[in-house]
C-alpha cells in the first residue's frame, strides 16, 4: 500500500530498510557523563522495534567544556563513550534500523551553567550519583544567575545580539577555539565509526554553532572564517574535511541543514540567510561528498518555524524539501510536520524527497511504521502538535527528569509500559466521561485487564478538547480523541455515549470501582457585581458559535489561551477587542511558542492587552476594573464582556458518589484540577496505575 515508502534506499554506502527517519529530539535520558542509560537504550529500541528505518537520538555533544546543552545529553566527547555506544547501536541494529549520531555544538544557545562546570560535575556524579539531585535542586539559582549574566560566557562565533531563547553572555571565538571545536568535531566522528555507528550527522540548524557560522546574522567574523560566503562555510567544510580524511569516504555522512532562517516570517526581513543560500550551501555540501541533506529551517529566534504548533498544516515547508533536491542529486531528508503514512506516501510520490522524517510523529507513536506496514494505519496514535514534549523537557531537564508525550504514556518507561501487568481480574471498573483523562483511564484499566465501561452523556467524545478544538485552526486537536477511542477500545473497553449515569443507577450496578472524569465547566465569579447580565457570555459560547458578536468593543476578561483564541474569532468577526489580565504577565503558566502564535494573528488585528488589571463589575456600557499594582479604578467601554477565567470540576457526581462509602472512586483530570490535554492524560494514567 505504501510501496515507496516501505522501499529501501541507500544513504551514501549505507542501505535502509525504508524511508523513514525519526530525528533528534532531545529528551534529557543520558547520563550526566554522556553514556546512554537502560532508559534511552529501551526508548529508542522501541522505535526500531517499531519498524523505524533510521534512527537520530537527541543530539550528542562534542565537548564537555563548553558544548552542552543539558547535564543528560548524549556525548562522544572521550574514549570511554565508544563501548557505551556501541552497546546502543547493537541494540538498534537488532530490528534492522540504522543509527546514526547527530554532532552538536549549540554556540550562542548554549547552557551557561554548564560552560567549565560539566567536566568537574562529571567525575563527581560518576562516583556519588546522588551529587546531581543536589545539582538539579540548584536549578532555579543557577537560572537566576545566567539571567543577571553571572556566569561563563558561551562560545559564538561573532559577539552579537542574544539568541530569543538561549545564554545570557557568549564571547567571539578565537581561532585557537575554532580550531580546537573542529578537532572536537572530528574525533567524535572517529568514535561514533569505532563504536559501530552507521552514520553520522553535523547538526547546521535551528541556530547551532554550525548555522551561526554560516549565517551573516550570527558570524561578523572579518577573518578567513567570516565575511564571504565560503569563509562562513569554511567552519563546516573543515569539519567535513577532518571526517573524510579520519574516517574515510565511504563512511556515511549527513548534514542537518536549516534551508532557510525565516527571519521575514517574525517580521525581520533581510536578517540571516533565505532559501537561495540554503540552495548554495546544499550544492556546495554535496561537492564536499556529504551524503545526504537532512533539510529543516529557522532557529530559536524564529522558533515556531522550526518545532510547530497545533495550527501550522502538515505538509506546509515541504517546498524547503523541494528546492533543496532541485539542486542536488543525493538523498534529501525532510521533517514536514508528517503525521500519517497516507501524507508521508504522497510527498515521496510527487518528488519533495527521498526520506520523511519526523520526531514528533515517532515520540507519539513508536510503532507508526509497522502499523503502516501491516494495514493498521487507523491505529496510529497522531502528534497534535501541542507541543507537550519540548515543553516538557524544557521544564524536567533541569531538574533531572526526561521528557513527555501528551498521548503516548510509554515515554521514558517503555520496559514497564509493554509488559504491563494484566492484574484486573475482570473486575469492573465505570468510566464516566469521554475526554482524554476518561479514554486514557479506559485505555489503561483495559491493558490491565479490569472490564472497562465509559459512559458519556454528549452523543460526541471530548469533553473541553471540543471546545479547544473549534478555535481557528486548532480542529487538528479532535485526532487525539479519535486515537484514544481507538485504542480504548483495541484494548477491549466499552464505550457507550449519550448515556449519562446518575449517581444512584452507578450504585445500583455494584461496580468494584469508578473514575470520574466529568470534565469542567467554566468559571463565572458570583463575586464580580453584573457578572448574570445579558450582555455577559462564556469562552465556550463564543467558540462554539453559540453567540455570534459582530462589529462590537467586546472586553475578553483572562488571557490564557482559551482567552486569547477567543480574542482570535471575535476579531474575525468584526469586532474591537481588549483583552485583560490580572496577573502581569500574558497567558500566565503557557508554553510561549503558542502564545507566540496567538500573537502572530492578534497583534495585527489591533487586539488591546490590559495586563495586571483586575475584572470589578460589568453593566450595559462597559467594566470596571481597577490596577492590580495601584489600586486605581478605571472604566473601560464595552458592549459585551466574554469569561475566559478557567474552568472548575463540573457536576455533582463525585460528591454524590463519595456519600457512598462502600464504593471506590477515583477523579481524574479537570474533574480534579483544570489543566491541558496532557495534563488530563497523564493524571488519568498514573491513577489508574496506582489502583490495585
């Protein structure tokens, strides 16, 4: 069914099995001195188990003393890392995958807490691994220091503006430092050969040290290795140079390549480089004998065109793919938000590339290809772009935990997950709510072996995802719902909706256990005087099209997302809109790339943000608020006011369940804490985990 896509192609003398790549995504699961711990082994073993072709962990360090980018990372910076490694790679080669190493050197993006630190942290933690727990409790002063610039400074290329995202002080190299990176470079090649790696890859993107070489943005170098165009590739080509001469020809080489920086999508055109010099350097990259290109954009200033939220479609850079294989005759590798084998099929069809790749789609779903493969394909578990993993990691790398996925709870605990135990005994257990912490509760108690009911009293799933899902350009989030039923019901649960159970039928079922999770409603404060008001509605009237406000000054009270995409279908509709805040801060608790995403569209329709401003009253011409800071009250106009204040647990149900002491119940998700999809998901697992 997927001919091109389950076919073989070579990679310069190397042969994979297929045309799938899972790309690094760092996860934070190594060690602090850069072995691979059971953990990582097992993750990503799982993906080739899962029929991956060729797999890219998260990206390995070169050099401990000014080359991380978390304490936890993958490095091939010492000898000692070449036996390590070579156990990884065995365990890969099992189930018929390549692996390939991905070099890394994050420059101006660095961790400056780990600049001169990382090589005494290292001896340390190896003899007293208790050491990191004190080290990670330190984290929030660490951060605090790195903010006031008390720390080492990370090594660029040029000493120019700070990367969005990244260090807070960074020197220009001298030569001897660049030199001394490039033998960095080219020794951990040598290991990675020496430990059976099939492959290695130079990481040029998303705004590393290599990019920043190759960027007139980041490299104002006015030496041989700045300026022209070949001086800032002459970092890279001596890098690629070093490998040939060490490791010989025929040895796989890759380079990962932002095509385009995409400065002009944030608003700065003519900063960095465009695709026509990405096309330059990807012909000048196979004259230098790379074998293939893995093409992806942007940088941590441009963030969201690299690491995509929910809204982007998939499929959208594959034109990058497109221009990059029009210029060059090796095998182009690309990453185009690829969730589903029907989509992955048909850009190899049409020629955008040899090799789809993702990350995402393999972390949400490990088994993505042999469900392809063996006309599965509707049980595939699809990324939603929510960006759960990155913010994840992000948050428990320094505190020394890995990542997560919103949907696929086997992350980082595949060993245990698969051999669950089926301890269930056919007992029966009542769900009672269809959102994702319902369905993953279902799912869960399902593998486990208890006879699983769900009962939902909407004739559709979904609980508040309906809502989040019918905000502009977020319906990609409904695949979530679709997938979990799927796999509720794979695992034998039953589903029955538009049923609702009172408390009173449940009780006379007799069940041995039941897991609310009736979702939440939104929150209308009694306390905020005209709150009842005709000219008053809820997020989730506006959203659902319940009420429609057209051509109106329409005041948005909270700005967390919800509030925010709002914001977005009132101005859609003609309407002036301000939005008011009382914490001082927009979208308090968000993740900023989606906040930064909501921005792209509401700063440009003229939205107004009030920030530490507090709601007091509302009637028939505007609201009252007052400065959370100064106290000081003031009117705004107003037609409408819409609600966007968070939701509580919806219902009477727990309650009324909870007067029957004879029974056992569990609340999960919003039924407990209002919070995000993967908030819901992951509560909903580990309490169904911990029944026994």
């Amino acid at each position: 069914m997927y001919d091109l896509l389950l076919s073989p192609m070579k990679i310069g003398s190397m042969t994979v099995k297929n045309r799938t790549v899972m790309t690094a995504a760092e996860f934070s699961l190594g060690q602090t001195n850069g072995k691979p711990t059971e953990r990582l082994m097992d993750y990503y073993e799982e993906r080739a188990k899962g029929g991956v072709g060729m797999i890219i962990p998260g990206i390995c360090r070169v050099n401990d003393m000014g080359g991380a980018s978390t304490f936890t990372q993958l490095a091939m910076s010492h000898d000692y890392h070449i036996d390590p490694m070579r156990e990884f790679a065995g365990r890969i080669h099992r189930h018929g995958a390549k692996l390939c190493i991905q070099l890394h050197h994050p420059g101006r993006q660095g961790m400056a807490s780990a600049i001169n630190s990382l090589p005494l942290v290292i001896p340390v933690s190896d003899r007293f691994p208790g050491v990191m727990d004190s080290i990670f409790k330190c984290t929030p002063l660490l951060l605090g220091m790195e903010a006031k610039g008390v720390c080492f400074s990370v090594q660029a290329p040029s000493k120019v503006e700070l990367a969005k995202h990244g260090a807070t002080r960074m020197h220009a190299m001298s030569k001897r430092e660049i030199h001394a990176l490039i033998r960095d470079f080219i020794e951990a090649a040598v290991r990675c050969q020496m430990a059976g790696v099939d492959c290695v890859e130079l990481h040029a993107g998303h705004g590393y040290i290599i990019q920043q070489f190759l960027s007139p943005h980041t490299n104002r170098r006015t030496d041989e290795y700045g300026g022209s165009f070949e001086n800032r590739l002459r970092f890279l080509r001596e890098i690629i140079e070093g490998i040939r001469l060490r490791c010989g020809r025929d040895y796989p080489l890759t380079v990962r390549l932002t095509a385009d920086e995409m400065y002009d999508r944030i608003g700065r055109p003519g900063v960095g480089y465009d695709l026509e010099t990405g096309k330059q350097i990807a012909r000048r990259l196979e004259e230098l004998t790379v074998d293939a290109i893995n093409v992806t954009s942007a940088c941590y200033d441009a963030y969201n065109y690299w690491l995509e939220p929910t809204s982007f479609e998939p499929g959208w850079r594959k034109y990058l793919a497109r221009e990059i294989k029009s210029v060059v005759s090796i095998p182009v590798i690309a990453a185009n938000v690829i969730r589903t084998p029907e989509q992955a099929e048909r850009q190899l069809e049409e020629g955008d590339q040899d090799f789809v790749a993702s990350a995402r789609a393999f972390i949400c779903d490990p088994h993505w290809v042999e469900k392809a493969a063996s006309g599965r394909s509707n049980e595939i578990r699809r990324c939603i772009g929510c960006l759960n993993c990155i913010r994840s990691f992000m948050t428990n790398a320094g505190v020394g935990k890995p990542g997560e996925c919103a949907l696929n709870m086997s992350v980082a605990r595949e060993r245990a997950y698969f051999n669950m135990p089926r301890d269930g005994e056919g007992r029966e257990i009542l769900v009672i709510g269809a959102g994702p912490a319902g369905l993953t509760a279902a799912q869960t108690l399902a593998m486990r072996g208890f006879d699983v009911t769900v009962y939902e009293k909407a004739e559709e799933p979904g609980g508040q995802v309906l809502t989040a899902a019918a905000c502009h350009l977020k319906d990609k989030l409904l695949w979530c719902i679709e997938d979990l039923m799927t796999q509720a019901r794979k695992a034998g649960a039953k589903i029955e909706l538009g049923r609702e159970l009172s408390a009173q039928e449940i009780a006379e079922r007799e069940p041995w256990g039941v897991v609310v999770a009736t979702g939440g409603e939104p929150l209308r404060p009694r306390s905020i005087e005209g709150i009842d008001g005709d000219n008053v509605f809820t997020a989730p009237q506006i959203i659902h099209r319940e009420t429609v406000l057209r051509d109106a000054d329409v005041v948005v009270a909270g700005s967390g997302l919800t509030g925010l995409e709002t914001a977005e279908l009132l101005n859609q509709t003609g309407n002036r809109v301000t939005i008011i805040e009382m914490a001082q801060e927009l979208a308090p608790g968000a993740w900023f790339q989606l906040v930064d995403d909501e921005m792209e569209r509401l700063v440009p329709a003229g939205t107004q943000i009030a920030l530490g401003t507090k709601l007091c009253a509302v009637d028939g011409e505007g609201v009252t608020v007052e400065d959370v800071k100064t106290g000081q009250k003031r009117r705004i106009p107003a037609d409408y006011l819409v609600l966007s204040l968070g939701v509580r647990p919806a219902g009477n149900l727990a309650r009324e369940l909870d007067k029957r002491s004879v029974m056992r119940i569990w609340r999960v998700g919003d039924a407990v804490q209002s919070g995000t999809i993967a908030d819901a998901c992951h509560s909903a697992y580990d309490t169904v985990m911990a029944i026994r």
